[in-house]
C-alpha cells in the first residue's frame, strides 16, 4: 500500500498540490500521470497518515503543513495499487520543491546508471483541472475533498 497527502487551499477556487513523476519515461507525459506525494508503506507496522507526512517531505523537501487531517479514504489504481491519501490545508511555492531522488539503468541495456528526482515538478490546479491530468484513480480523493469542503464536484 501507498500513503500520501494531498494538500489543498482555496484562492479564489479551491485548489490542490499535486507532483509529476520524474524520469524519462514520464518527461513528455501529462494527462493522467500526475499524482499525490505519496509512499510505499507495511500496513501492519506503520501508521498511514505517519507515512503521508514522511513521504511528502521526501518528494517536496518541504514538510508537510501541521493541521487537523482530512480522511479521503483509499482507491485502488490499475495496476492493483491502493492509495490512501489525507487531505490537509496549506500553501507553499512549488517551485521551492526539492524532491528526493532514485537511480536507474539510463539508456535502457546501455549499462550505465542515471540519477533521477522522484518527482520532477509539483503545481497547483482547480478541482477541474486536476481531473484531466491525476491517475485516473486517484480522481476520486478530488470528489471526496469537494464534498467534504462543498467545492465544485462534476
């Protein structure tokens, strides 16, 4: 399982932080591929919202805010991955991102390693705008945080 934090604010609409996957693969890809700052994480030894809060931290270099945590639940992604994700309030640049990086054989059979970030950007959309470009699954924390704060739900 998967933990992670998606951090929102309202500005003149209600807006949430989400992150892109660094990488070559996922360099020309948008639509659907960013996510939650999220992590790998045992259920039977660790504490989810714990692991939210360290994994934002490692894929923002920023800490996550403090606040009262919303509960969004879990969704479980194509490829058989569950996410669970807690919503918290607070603003900060994203431009201040330092994420945390992971090493890679790069050009494929080419025998070298490359480093890359685990996330490569991180931005601020509307409700709106985020459905046409987080994981599909995922989608449904931008419901649930809608209707917990009577934002705009499709």
């Amino acid at each position: 399982e998967t933990a992670g934090v998606l951090l929102y604010r309202t500005t003149s609409d209600l807006e949430v932080l989400l992150v892109h996957p660094g990488g070559p693969f996922w360099k020309h890809k948008s639509d659907g591929v960013w996510s939650i700052p999220k992590g790998e994480f045992d259920p039977d030894s660790e504490d989810p919202l714990t692991v939210a809060r360290r994994e934002f931290a490692e894929e923002m270099g920023i800490p996550a805010p403090d606040g009262e945590p919303i509960e969004l639940g879990s969704v479980t992604q194509k490829a058989g991955k569950v996410v669970v994700a807690f919503a918290l309030a607070g603003d900060l640049d994203p431009d201040e991102m330092v994420s945390n990086t992971f090493t890679m054989e790069w050009p494929p059979k080419s025998g070298r390693t490359a480093e890359f970030p685990e996330v490569d950007r991180a931005d601020w959309f509307t409700i709106e705008a985020a459905r046409t470009v987080i994981n599909s699954a995922q989608a449904a924390f931008l419901d649930r945080l809608a209707g917990v704060l009577g934002g705009s739900t499709p």
